[in-house]
C-alpha cells in the first residue's frame, strides 16, 4: 500500500496578482506562501513521511522543504516532469485578460479534446504523458525502498490532471478537484507483489480530499 500526498505550492508574487501562473513561470514563495508552507508543515507533522518529491519549479521546491522541516532524515528529490502546465502565450497574464482564451482551452478539455491547448502552451495530454511517467517511476522507487507515503509538492492545474489521469482514468474530471495554495489530497494505491507500477494499470482511491483546515488562521 502506498499513500501519495499530492500538496499545492505556498503562494507566490503572481499569484497575489492574480496572474496565470504556468509552467514559464518561475517565481519564489512570497511571504505569505512561506507561512502557508510552514502550516502544511505543522499539518504534516505526525504523518510517516518516507519521501519527498517536488516539481523542478522553485515554488515548489521551497514548499517541499518548509513542509518537510519535522521530518529531517526524509530524501527530497525534484522532477521536472511534475512541473505546471504551460500555459503559452497567457503566461504571466492576468486572469481577466487570460478568461477567453484560457476558458476556450479548458471548455475543450472538459468536452474530452485533450489535444487542445494556449497557442506556445500544453495540452492536458501532453501533462498526462509525463506525469503519467513520472509517477511510474515514484511508485516503482517506493516499492524497491518499502516506502508507504510519500509528499509531492507541487501544482494546481497539474494537481488536477494526476487526480483525474490517476482516480478516475479520465482527464474530464478534472474540475472535480478544488485546490489552494498549501491544500493536499491523499490518495492511495496497492501495489501488491508490485508486478507493475505502471500507474494506468493501478487504482486509486482519495483518502482525504482539498484538506485546508491548516490554513484557516492565516
């Protein structure tokens, strides 16, 4: 059995913004998204953490590190392919004047074209592809190293496609899945005598879903 902690990012300067933050994007924590990191780290702290993993995108990084500070012997380790979706063109854009486009795109996904995607930017199967690899990689490594959870810091749009590609074997659900800065969702998967990590082989239930109780008082 393995648990996998998929956690958003703390805030950054363009998320205050209101701005659309994709994978071209590469700002640090603000402080407020250091604060928010170190309440999922609070949150964390009676958990078994066995390993760490973020994306390759500083936001992340940052966040995997505060939120592991209770759990000093636990490895940490970044992989790009766990970076956000780029969103081209929009990158950088503020919501307002991304609405058109952006909707145009995700309407499509919703409507089952996963091939559609921001002009310069990545379609939802695209993000699939690689996260889907990503992933066989960490179930294949916790299963070697007997690991039975895991944190993954990372992304919200990104968040969405792992839950949707992994849970419900279909990347139109991906609205399903609510986030914010610092919120988790805990899913979990049984690899039995780990014949195949491959994760469109396995089945994943949600244990705990957008938890951002840690977050109330900040």
């Amino acid at each position: 059995m393995v648990d996998i902690i998929l956690a958003r990012h703390g805030q950054t300067a363009a998320n205050r913004e209101g701005r659309l933050q994709g994978g071209s994007l590469n700002p640090p924590l603000n402080e407020t998204g250091e604060r928010q990191a170190e309440a999922l780290a609070l949150a964390l702290r009676d958990e078994q953490l066995d390993w760490v993993v973020t994306s390759a995108m500083e936001r992340a990084i940052q966040t995997g590190a505060l939120a592991a500070q209770y759990h000093s012997a636990v490895p940490l380790a970044s992989d790009g392919r766990l970076n956000e979706i780029s969103w081209g063109e929009l990158d950088g854009v503020k919501f307002g004047d991304a609405r058109a486009g952006l909707d145009a795109v995700v309407g499509r996904w919703r409507r089952g074209d996963g091939d559609a995607k921001v002009p310069g930017g990545e379609s939802a199967n695209e993000a699939r592809a690689r996260i889907r690899a990503a992933f066989a990689d960490i179930l294949k490594e916790s299963a070697e190293r007997g690991y039975g959870k895991v944190l993954v810091c990372l992304h919200g749009r990104i968040m969405r496609v792992i839950l949707a590609a992994l849970v419900d074997k279909d990347l139109q659900a991906m609205d399903k899945y609510p986030h914010t800065n610092c919120c988790f969702y805990q899913i979990r998967t049984e690899l039995g005598d780990a014949q195949t990590t491959d994760p469109d082989s396995l089945q994943f239930a949600v244990v705990r879903a957008d938890v951002r109780d840690h977050l109330a008082a900040l």
